[in-house]
C-alpha cells in the first residue's frame, strides 16, 4: 500500500496531542503508510490562506481528498479502534460528525491553546 499523507495543523496543541495518539494506536501494517505533514505543505495551500488549516485532510494514495469528520473516520481505520468504523456510517452520523467536528476545530485554540513549537 502506498502511503496516505496526513495534513493536519501543528500550531495547535490539540492536534499535535491527536496526531501523537493515532501514532501510538496505528497498527503496525500501517504505521509507515500515514505520512504527516504540515498543512502549509499541501500543494493546493498557499501559505497566505489559512482555511487550508481549518480541518485535518488526508490524501490518499488514489488522490482522493477526505478533510474533517471524514479524515477522521478514515485515520480510526489504521489505529487498534478500526472496529468502531462501522458505527460512524449509520445513517445520521455524518451530519452530526461533521457539526461536532466544525465545533471542536472552530475552538480548539481557545480550549487547548497554541504552540509555536514545530513538530
């Protein structure tokens, strides 16, 4: 399998703390597959436009784009928990994945603060 590359923002604390536990959780067929990476990395992200860190994405190996509460479902697939995966496609469960995670990323900086450190 080819890699998945992960854009995610590491001024925040929150995701940096996420980031770090998926690492831990990923099982190992698939812990070299996750490459992570900056969001000012991706190459669609010009380093002016912040919306581009608004929400974690994932590029797949086919090129497809997943960002948000869909990045996420995709990231529980590669970590021990991937039997929980089933549960976020019931029906009604994308709508409500999507507002929690607009919530929590729209907050983050204010609940769990921001780092300058990168990394």
């Amino acid at each position: 399998m080819k890699s998945a590359i992960v854009y995610y923002d590491k001024e925040c604390n929150m995701c940096r703390f996420i980031r770090k536990w998926l690492i831990r959780l990923a099982r190992p067929a698939y812990k070299k597959n996750l490459v992570w990476r900056h969001y000012v990395d991706a190459p669609a992200c010009d380093i002016h436009d912040r919306s581009c860190g608004e929400s974690l994405k994932v590029e797949l190996p086919s090129t497809e784009i997943l960002q948000a509460f869909y990045a996420v479902r995709m990231l529980l697939r590669f970590t021990w928990f991937f039997w929980l995966v089933p549960l976020l496609y019931i029906p009604g469960m994308s709508y409500v994945g999507e507002r929690v995670y607009r919530y929590v990323a729209k907050n983050r900086y204010s609940w769990f603060g921001r780092s300058e450190e990168k990394g």
